[in-house]
C-alpha cells in the first residue's frame, strides 16, 4: 500500500476550555506507514518536540481513532503498521 501525504498546518486559537474525551486508539494491525519531518519554511530546519496526532478513518467512513507522537531531535515523526483508511496529520507546537 502506498500513501501519500500532503500537510497544511492551521494556527487556532482556543478561546474556552472543554473537556473532550480521549478518542480510542487505532489499532495498528496494518501494513502502512506515514512519516514526515517537520522543519521551518524559512530555512528547513528541524523543529523538535512538535506533537504530532494522526488521525483516521476507514475507507467507509468509520472512524478509526487517532495516535499521538512526538518529533524527534532531527524533526522526524512516523506512525507505522497502519490499516487502509483515510488520515489527518496535525502539528501543535508546544
């Protein structure tokens, strides 16, 4: 299987709390994989410690959960063994 990945990262600013339960984790029995780096437009430098949350959907549409990840000291991120769906990469820096 093969995956592409396309990210466009959105600054939001949160204006109230809310209390949302955690969603369920998917299950990584799959054969797919989406990896990234995350560096600066400016000058493509890595930026460490962004969390990443991947989220996924199967190909009809049900939801399939989401996973959390860290970059790491070069940038890198990658969330493995995936099952065929839909996904959505988001990027908050902390």
């Amino acid at each position: 299987m093969r995956m592409i990945l396309s990210l466009a990262f959105v600054g939001l600013v949160a204006t109230a709390q809310t209390t949302v339960p955690p969603a369920p984790r998917i299950t990584q029995n799959g054969d797919g994989t989406i990896k990234g780096i995350v560096s600066r437009p400016d000058n493509a430098r890595p930026i460490p410690d962004v969390l990443i949350t991947l989220v996924g959907s199967s190909i009809s549409g049900n939801k399939l959960g989401q996973l959390n990840t860290i970059t790491d000291a070069s940038g890198a991120f990658a969330f493995e063994n995936l099952p065929e769906g839909a996904y959505l990469v988001l990027a908050i820096f902390r």
